[in-house]
C-alpha cells in the first residue's frame, strides 16, 4: 500500500482522543449516579431471560443521559458505552460460548432475534438524545456483538457441512457485516469469510471502468451474468451493505 497522510492523521487523532479519554477517566463525574443508572439499564437488557420494562423510566433515562452530555464528559460518553457494552456482550455470551454445532446455531439465533428486535433499538432510543463523535450508537453495538460475542463462539465450526442456517443467522450476518471500524480490522475481514459461507450468492465488485457496477444491474439482466462477465475480468470480493444514514456502499477485502 502506498503513503497514506490520512491514515497518519487518523492515527494521531485517535492517539489524543485516548489521551483525553484516560484523563476523563479521573473525573468524578464518570462514577456518578446518572451514568450508574444507564449502566444498570444496559446491564438488565443483556440478561436476556429477564428483560425490563423500561416505559415507565425512558424520558428519566435521557434526561439523565442529557445532563450527562452536557457535562465535563459529554464528550466520552461513547468511550463509556463501548467499555460498559463490552462487559454487557460477555454476559449475553454466556448463553451460547460452551456451545457447538446444531445447539450452538439455534441458541445463536435466538439471542440474535431478542437483540435485533429489542435490545438494539431499546439502546438507539435510551441514547437517542447524545450525539456521538465518529460511529453510531448503532455502528459500535453491531460491531461489539461481532468481535464480543458471534466471533468468540464455535460458529466458524458450527456452520461446516451445514446446507442451510436458521434465516435469522444469515439476516444476522447480513447485518453485521453492514458497519465497520475504519480501516476495517481482523474481526471484519473473519465476518466476512463467514458470509461468504452461509449467504448465496456472493456478488462481486468491479474494479475496471468497463466493468459493471452492482448498483448498475438492469431489470432484464441477472446478477449471474453480471458475476460471470466480472470473473472474466479481474475483481475483488464485496458486500453490499447499508450505512446508518440507509445509503447503499460497497466494502472490498
């Protein structure tokens, strides 16, 4: 890979953002009552057999995440939910992480179906009045549930010799791999190896001018013969994925 001064940029800014970040964890206000509060919500929503009613304490739950913001650490509240999310994914791991094949898979989809329908949008809503620096509150759960939960079970094995997967393990896959850090890391890149295994089929991006793009695919063509033609040509893989702003983008490996 060539020079990249963006790159480098990118680097040293994340290099003050953790220098800020391990100053901020010597305020007080970090260990206050509020933060505590959302901490013991998040922490109730992973125990997945007893999950809250949270309808009655929501508007508390964002009027304490709104004097948190506008507070000394408004700016590290993204910092504090990815580390408190971290121990959060443990605890929901604990479902499946002594499992393997068909139990493993079943169970997997089932934690899945819960976090997807209810734990991801109940944090979106809790945390809908912070505004985070860089990735969504949306973009850091998905990613954790890739490198702190799917990729620390037997799923690579698991899904060997498997025709077909439960629909919410491929609808869980798909979704995962719509976000990534950026550059995206290992983790990303094993995800990725994942989908290419249990989704079918498996498009590629174009790298040539005369190539077909996958956005370009006309009603009367099917994407076989698109695949076909870019085979004949060289390309790389891709997923086709949505940002959280609902734009289409492409992510090559």
């Amino acid at each position: 890979a060539g020079h990249q001064p963006g790159n480098e940029k990118m680097v040293e800014a994340r290099a003050e953002d953790g220098r800020l970040w391990q100053e901020a964890k010597h305020l007080k206000d970090i260990k206050n009552a509020d933060w505590k509060s959302i901490q013991a919500v998040m922490t109730k929503l992973f125990q997945m057999k007893r999950y809250p009613d949270l309808s009655a304490e929501l508007s508390q739950l964002n009027e304490k995440l709104s004097n948190l913001a506008k507070s000394e650490v408004g700016q590290f509240i993204g910092e504090l939910y990815e580390e408190h999310l971290k121990k959060c994914m443990i605890i929901a791991r604990q479902e499946v992480v002594e499992e393997s094949g068909a139990v493993l898979l079943e169970k997997l989809s089932e934690i899945w179906t819960q976090f997807y329908t209810s734990i991801l949008p109940t944090l979106q809503v809790i945390f809908a009045p912070v505004q985070l620096r860089g990735q969504s509150i949306r973009s850091i759960t998905l990613i954790s549930f890739t490198d702190l939960l799917l990729l620390k079970t037997g799923f690579a094995d698991a899904i060997k010799g498997v025709k077909e997967v439960q629909p919410e393990l491929k609808q869980m896959l798909l979704v995962l791999q719509s976000t990534h850090r950026n550059p995206p890391t290992e983790h990303y890149h094993t995800l990725l190896s994942l989908v290419k295994q249990v989704v079918h089929p498996y498009m590629c991006l174009v790298t040539s001018s005369k190539q077909k793009q996958p956005q370009e695919l006309g009603r009367n063509e099917s994407s076989a013969t698109v695949q076909q033609e870019n085979e004949e040509s060289n390309s790389v893989p891709w997923s086709h994925s949505t940002n959280d702003s609902g734009l289409e983008v492409t992510t090559t490996t």
